[in-house]
C-alpha cells in the first residue's frame, strides 16, 4: 500500500470504532443508516463486510472487558464482588442538581504511567477502572504513582445524538491532585485541588458524528505543599495509602445555551422561609427564575423572580430537619425567557439551625433548632481497602451511615477527607450530623497556603446547601496550623449559618464557637466558654484485632489494645457512660469516638476495616451510646462533682480526735469545692487540688422525713476513705476506685440522722500514685443491684 492507502485505513479503523459504538447504542434498530453514514466515502467497502467486522469488534471489546479483573488486595469488602466495567458507580453523582440527561464516563480507560518529561504516550499500558484511583485493588492496577511521574487515561465516546443543539459539559468528582484536560488533541483546561468537583464546557472540541478522544494528565506529588489529609507513599500509623488521579464520577451533560449553574439554598428557621439564590451563566434581565417547593408532588411554596439574585421561598408552617426526622422538601428550580422554558433543575432542602445557646445553668452548649442535642458519634476516615478514597458501590457507602444510625449515634466528623456528594446527600437523607474537616496539608509555603485556602473556599461553596453539615472544622492537631483567628473569622463570615471549629485538638487559638479537646483514651472535657460550646474531638480509640480481617498481620494498634470482645465492650461503655455524664453534668456539647472502621493497620474501629464485623453487640453499643448507663438521681441531697459544687471546709493537718462530731469548729478551716484530689487522677472530678497524705472534709446537709430511708453515698476515693454522718460512722473504704460509685449507710448512721440539719464529715489516707476524693449524699431513682457496702 502507499502512503495514501495507510492514512485511508487510519480513518477506516476510527470510524469503524465509532460505528461499534452505534451499533451497540441502536443495535438492528437503524444499523443500514448508521453504516453508510459511518463509513461514507468508502463505497468500496461492502455493508456484509463491515457487519462482519463490527460483530469482530463487538467481541474484541467483550473479551477486553473479560481480560479486566480487579487486584487482589490484603482485604476486600463483600462488594468488591459487586464491581465491574459495566457498573462501576453508575449512580447519578449529584443528587442537589439534577438534570435528565447525562451520560456517565466511569468504566475502563486507557492508562500509562510515564517519565513527568514525557508527553502522552502512543501506546498504552493497559486498562484501568475509573473512578478507582490506581493505587487500588478495584483499578485493576494497584501501583503507586511516584512525584516524579504522569498518570495518563485515555478513552473515546460519542455523544448522544440526542443532545445536539446544547452546550455539552464534562464533569470530573474530584481528581488527586493537578491535572490536564484534552479532547480531541485542544487542551480544554486544568485543575489544582484533590477533592473538589470541577467542570469544562468541551462543546467547541466536540465532533458531533463521530467518536471523540479524551485525555487526562494527572501528577501527584502526595507529600508535597498541597491538601492530602491522611494520604501517604509510605503507610504507617495513622497515615495511610495515598489516592492519585481520578477518584470521583467522571461524567458528560447537556445543558441549553442560557442555564442554571448553580442553587444556593440556605434555610432560615427563625424567619420560616428558605433563601434562595439561583445563578444563571447569562445575566440577561429577560431570564427569569420559577422556584417551586413541594412534598410528595404536592406544591406548598412558589416564588418567581429574577435569576442571579436573591428570592426568598416563604414556609409558614416549616417542617424541621433533624437526625431523628431528617424531613426533606423537593424544590424544582426553572429557567424562563418569557414564557419559553429554558433550562430546569430538581434538588432537596432541609429546614434546620444550628447554633450556641444558654442553658438554664447559663452554660453555653450547641442547640439544633433551639433545641439542645447532645451530638455524639464517631471519627470517619472514610477509607476502603480495594477502593481506598473510593467506595466499591453505593451501598457501601451507604452502608457506614446506616451503621452508625442504627447503633444510635446522630454525628459522625469525616476526617480530613471530603466525601462525593452522594455521601453527603445520604447523611441528609438518613438523618446523620457532619462536622466536615478540611483535608490538612503542610501550608509550609505561600503557594501551599494558597491552595489550602482555595480548596477551602471550593469545599465549603461545594457542600453549603447539605442540611446535615453542622460544623466546619478548619484545622487538625496543629497540622499546618497558621493565621487561625483570621481564617475561622473568615469562614465564619463566608458561611454564618453553621459553626466553626477553629482547631480540633492541641492547639487552641480562642477563635470559632468551640473549644475542642482530643484525649486518648479519656474522656474528658474542656470547659465551656462564654462564647464557646465544649467538645471533646477524638476519643476512645480502643483497639481490637479480628482474626481474618486485618490489613496487616504486623504493627496492628490502637490508641489502648485490648485482647477480646469482653474487655472492649467494658472499656467501651464505661467510656460512653463517662462521656454521658460529661454532656449532663460539665456541659460538654459533643463528643466524637475513634472510630467507625479499622484503617489499614489502626485496629480502633467498631467495625473491621472490610466492614465484615461489628466487633461488639449492637444492643450493648446503642444502651452505651444512647447514655443508658447513666443514670440522674432521684433527689440530690448533697450533690458531688458530678451533679454540682459543693462548697466544704477541709484541713490536712490532723484535726483533733472528736473532729467528726456535729459541735466540732471548722471556722478556721480552708473553703473549697468537691472533688478535691491531684491532676491526672483517673475519674474524679476535680476542682480543689490536693497533695498531702491526708485530708479531713466537713460539710452540712439537709433533709425531710421521706428521704432518710432510701438515702445513699455517692463517693469517690483514692485511696482509704471513711465517712461520718452526725458523729457516726457511716462508711468505711480501703484502697480506690477509677469511678464513682453508690454505697449503702451503716444502719447506726442511718439512725443518727434527723430531719433537718446534719453534718456530714469525711477523712481520705493516701499513700502513693493518684489521689482524690469526692462525697455525695443522694436518693437513687432505682434501687441498684451495683450499690455496695464499705468494709
């Protein structure tokens, strides 16, 4: 053949790939059109032959798609099972924007990996499943990309016939981390930022009757200046596999020439209205917007006004959104010149407020529509391992969220990782809290600062319209940490509907509406603020090992390891019973256990890391998390550190020896509050300190003629405690306890008592290690099989 020939049997070989697609898309129902059109000037080439070679083709590709298989990684979840080139993630990917058409991408590519001095190869070096990143089991290839390399994908569509006459957009979910667009061989565009959607308008680099070629250019530098959150070339601890390139929906949409872009939907409860802010890409003042809202097709609201400008949807009678009745409306959103319509889209809202109020102890604790909520749940990485950053399917990712409802939590804090907004839409439909983190980075340079601050932006204006985002957190234990007070004020005021966390842990600046501890394996609290709610970021981390469902058979850890089933369900509903009495009685807003699932070689998961075990009993995980364990009493009489602050005389020079007796003086004794005890003293409460061998307490109390028969001790100490009431010996306690606990009185003292006024006198002995000792006097709700008696 000559030269000509050869540029003939190129064209040949792309249209007759284009004619695959065809055919497959229209099968018998138009082929004789499709052929000649396809293959048109080539009259030579006969309509037999090429049925013969598309039937060819139609198996080549069958068996390109068998050749695929997923790797095998050290653990998979039961839907890696489900996963495949024809399904992967066919979902539609954004459920708060919703248009009928569209055309998903997902499914295998072309892919190399090339020297970062190279241009796009000629040739490829096999299949990748996208959205899977390549470091994944469920890509198909399971490599890592290095800092000094190029990720390429490649793959051909065509466009549906369908859409012509519209502008055609190409949609990517998120892609980690730089990366270069090209269609048909024009560059279309580039992106920075590893977890934000991003979209091109391709329509002028289309080829409408025939195929179109896609190329994307992907570089990683994982531990360079850019936001990666946990990510790492080199696991260990708590960092973890790193995700490069396209790990989201990739996606195509047809929209009009004058259309929506986006919808703002922000939910006013106080003024019952929503508003509403619908941005159109012409600014025209012919264009015209219809909102409508409505429940179960039923219309309840409407407003028409202009586009690109603020509508208000009144709602006379709003119907709240919250973790127990995640109620959502739908909202149809139309583009108008006149009469004509010109673009429309559905989506979803909830009506819901959160923000920092006085309780009637004027402790400032964090209300959900007015109503205080205690929120509690876990540490959410959101890590799989055959998909890493990428759930198998949606009902995995579904399936978390589910869990996490199911054993009674209402909030989980998805840790320094964004989510595709499927997650998102899942938490709002199934009522589940979110504190979203930023995704840390090093912001050790001004370019790195730069891009932390833009991700930011793009995160925040991406997920503003979930209902179930409460809280933005803005930085992690100090990672990256610069210019707090100036960013959480600048968050605040770029989204005043929701509160802001200006450091999670370690290093508070005084800025944003919480003050947050983290405390392994704790719990504990800070103390709340004028201005601020007290949290309790990161708890617990208790970690278990599973037989047959580690990642690792080696370094596997958790912040306390423990050795079985029984002694985590203990450590754990001891520690949800601590943190319950911490939201009742110190005036802790929230508090976040580590965590859902194990992660790689972190064993501190309630469930294993393929999401095949829930390491304890379900029912026993709702009680504790659902603060069963903790009890108030029925009458306080004398109330300890967990139920208030008593003021009591103490000295810790020895007394004389009738220093229990009601007539004894104290007047020169010091003033303190309950508990009284050492720093670091595991389970007290603790306001007086103290650190001397021996301390002597008096105080009084009183009581009526119904409470003396069913009177207890509440008390902690550490180390021999007795206890005197009117003179007599009421209690009498060798060693310690890490808790308070409830003990019967001696009938002596019992009969010492008297309606009215009663002297209360105590003495803890202490000999090494951490002291504490705190005395209450209350009538239990019930009868407790746990009340014991003192030596």
């Amino acid at each position: 053949m000559d030269t000509d020939e050869h540029g003939w049997e190129k064209i040949f070989i792309r249209r007759f790939r284009r004619f695959t697609q065809i055919f497959l898309r229209n099968f018998f129902c138009e082929n004789l059109r499709n052929l000649r059109m396809v293959f048109n000037p080539c009259p030579s080439v006969s309509i037999c032959g090429l049925v013969v070679l598309v039937l060819l083709s139609v198996l080549i590709s069958t068996r390109a798609d068998e050749n695929w298989h997923p790797q095998k990684a050290a653990l998979m979840t039961r839907w890696a099972a489900e996963v495949g080139p024809t399904n992967a993630l066919p979902e539609y990917p954004r459920p708060q924007f919703v248009r009928a058409d569209w055309l998903n991408l997902n499914g295998l590519w072309d892919y190399s990996i090339t020297p970062d001095s190279l241009d796009q190869p000629a040739q490829f070096a096999g299949k990748i499943l996208v959205p899977f990143p390549i470091e994944s089991a469920l890509s198909g290839v399971m490599t890592n990309l290095d800092e000094y390399s190029k990720l390429w994908y490649h793959r051909n569509f065509s466009v549906p016939e369908s859409w012509r006459g519209r502008r055609v957009r190409l949609h990517f979910g998120a892609v980690d981390w730089h990366c270069e667009i090209r269609m048909n061989g024009h560059d279309v565009g580039q992106h920075r930022g590893g977890y934000d959607a991003f979209t091109f308008d391709i329509t002028d680099t289309l080829n409408e009757n025939g195929t179109n070629e896609i190329s994307v250019c992907v570089t990683d530098p994982t531990e360079g200046d850019q936001p990666r959150g946990k990510q790492s070339r080199k696991p260990d601890g708590i960092f973890y596999t790193s995700t490069s390139g396209i790990w989201q929906t990739v996606w195509l949409e047809p929209v009009p020439e004058n259309c929506i872009d986006s919808l703002k939907l922000t939910p006013d409860v106080d003024a019952k209205s929503l508003r509403l802010w619908v941005a159109a890409n012409n600014f025209s003042e012919n264009l015209q917007v219809e909102a409508v809202v409505s429940i179960d097709g039923k219309k309840i609201a409407g407003i028409t006004g202009m586009a690109n400008a603020g509508l208000i949807l009144d709602l006379p009678k709003p119907h709240l959104w919250t973790p127990d009745d995640p109620f959502l409306y739908d909202l149809k959103v139309t583009l108008k010149d006149g009469n004509k319509i010109l673009d429309s889209v559905g989506s979803y809202f909830g009506m819901r407020k959160i923000a920092l109020c006085k309780d009637d102890q004027g402790v400032t604790r964090i209300a959900l529509n007015d109503q205080f909520v205690f929120e509690i749940g876990t540490l959410d990485q959101g890590f799989w391992p055959d998909g890493i950053y990428t759930a198998p399917t949606d009902a995995a990712l579904r399936s978390d969220i589910e869990f996490l409802k199911s054993i009674g939590f209402n909030l989980t804090r998805k840790h320094v990782k964004v989510e595709p907004d499927r997650w998102y839409y899942w938490c709002d439909k199934l009522g589940l809290l979110v504190w979203q983190d930023m995704p840390s980075a090093n912001n050790a340079t001004v370019d790195g600062r730069r891009d932390f601050e833009k991700e930011l932006l793009r995160m925040v204006q991406g997920l503003g319209n979930h209902p179930s985002i409460v809280t933005w957190v803005l930085f992690n234990e100090g990672w990256g940490q610069y210019d707090t007070a100036p960013l959480a004020k600048w968050l605040k005021d770029l989204d005043p509907t929701r509160l802001v966390d200006n450091a999670s842990g370690w290093t508070d600046m005084r800025a944003g509406d919480v003050i947050d501890m983290h405390n392994y394996p704790g719990p504990n609290s800070p103390a709340p603020e004028s201005h601020r709610a007290a949290v309790l970021g990161e708890t617990g981390g208790y970690g278990f090992v599973t037989a047959d469902h580690t990642w690792l058979n080696t370094n596997l850890w958790g912040y306390v390891m423990l050795t079985n089933e029984t002694e985590l369900e203990a450590h754990y509903a001891e520690s949800l019973k601590q943190i319950w009495r911490l939201h009742n009685l110190n005036g802790l807003s929230a508090a976040i256990y580590t965590q859902t699932a194990d992660v790689e070689t972190e064993c501190d998961g309630l469930k294993t890391y393929d999401r095949a075990l829930i390491k304890m009993d379900t029912n026993l995980l709702f009680a504790a998390n659902a603060g069963e364990a903790f009890q108030t009493p029925k009458k306080i009489i004398l109330a300890d550190a967990l139920f208030g602050r008593t003021s009591w005389k103490y000295t810790v020079k020895k007394p004389a020896d009738d220093w229990s007796q009601t007539q004894f003086d104290v007047s020169d004794w010091k003033d303190g509050v309950g508990g009284f005890g050492s720093s670091g003293t595991p389970g007290i409460f603790l306001n007086t300190s103290w650190d001397t061998a021996d301390i002597w307490l008096r105080s009084e109390f009183t009581l009526t003629a119904d409470d003396i028969s069913a009177l207890k001790i509440q008390l902690f100490h550490d180390e021999d405690a007795e206890v005197y009431l009117n003179g007599v010996l009421a209690l009498k306690l060798s060693g310690f306890i890490t808790d308070y606990d409830e003990f019967s009185i001696a009938p002596e003292a019992v009969a010492a008592l008297r309606i009215g006024s009663n002297t209360i006198a105590v003495h803890c002995h202490q000999t090494t290690g951490g002291q504490g000792i705190d005395v209450g006097i209350l009538v239990p709700e019930t009868i407790n099989s746990r009340d014991r008696k003192g030596n």
